[in-house]
C-alpha cells in the first residue's frame, strides 16, 4: 500500500506518517517498505492523471508498504487508530501464540497414546489387525483435525465508514429484492 493510502486509513496526514517513518528507519527494512522507482513513480501518476492537492501535487515518490511495514507503522504513529490497531496485533500475536502451544501439547499427548497403542499390541497379540489399523486411522483424522483449515485471505486494510455504509446499504437492497 503507499504512504498517502496508509496515511487516510491510520488518519494522519501523508507528511506525518512520512516523517514518522524516516525517523525510525530502523523499524523498516527492505521486506517492510520501498520507495517506487522514478519509473514507476511516473506511470503511477500517468494513471491517476491529475496531480492537483495544492500546488501540483506530490513531488516525490512515494513510500510503498509491505503487510509488515503496515503493522509497523501502527506502532510508530501516534493517532487514535494505529494505537488501536497496534492493540489489536499484540492481541493477535497473543491468541496465536496460545493456538500453537495448545497444538503442540495436544500433538504431544497423542504421540504419547500412538506410542503406549503400539505397545500394547507387540505385548499383547490379541488385537486383530484390522482393529489396530483403525486405531491408526482415528489417530491421523484426529491430527488433521488439528491442523487448521487455510484463513480466508482478507484484504489489508481497513474499512472506512463510507465503504461500511455503502456495502451495507447494497445489502439491504439486495434482501429487498429477494423478498
């Protein structure tokens, strides 16, 4: 995403978030942020075709982001939303953090009844084979019951209260039409 796009989701002008960034490049290595080439710059705005804001528009190329430069960014700026949205990636890291080290042990207890079946069944013969090769399937839907399905991709980014109300009033319009 470039640094003009960021700068309205996070609220913030385009100039503060580009001053926040040059003040902690540290924060942005290279798999985080670029800055478009002059090339690109130009058929970027060979694109949009007007380049008013002001007095001709942006001089510079702009800043482009990566997912993690966006993250980064919320952690850097000071406005009521990137505040909110760095709480809620700390969250996101806490809850994913929990998720996996409830899948390891769970991972573990059942390698442990894996081993304590296999056992079982070298020192007592009694178990037909068919039985010990069910045993063996339930053991492997339940480890790919374990791993987690693939996340929707959902787009970066926020939703601005004028794409809210759009996207809910088409919605209702299409209930209407159902009915």
């Amino acid at each position: 995403m470039l640094d003009s796009d960021l700068a309205e989701l996070y609220e913030v002008p385009t100039k503060v978030l580009v001053q926040a960034v040059k003040r902690n490049l540290a924060r942005f290595p290279a798999d985080f942020m670029f800055r478009l080439s002059a090339v690109e710059f130009t058929a970027l705005r060979s694109q949009i075709v007007t380049s008013n804001v002001g007095r001709g528009g942006r001089r510079t190329p702009p800043y482009a982001f990566t997912e993690q430069g966006v993250a980064m960014l919320s952690s850097v700026l000071g406005s009521p939303r990137a505040i909110a949205v760095n709480i809620e990636v700390m969250r996101t890291f806490v809850r994913v953090r929990e998720l996996a080290a409830s899948h390891g042990e769970l991972a573990k207890r059942l390698s442990e009844l894996e081993e304590k079946t296999e056992a079982l069944s070298l020192r007592h013969d009694t178990l037909a084979q068919n039985t010990r090769a069910q045993l063996k399937q339930v053991l492997e839907a339940i480890r790919q019951l374990m791993t987690p399905p693939d996340p929707p991709k959902r787009p970066i980014g926020f939703v601005t209260e004028e794409k809210s109300t759009k996207s809910k009033g088409a919605r209702a319009a299409a209930k209407g039409r159902k009915s």
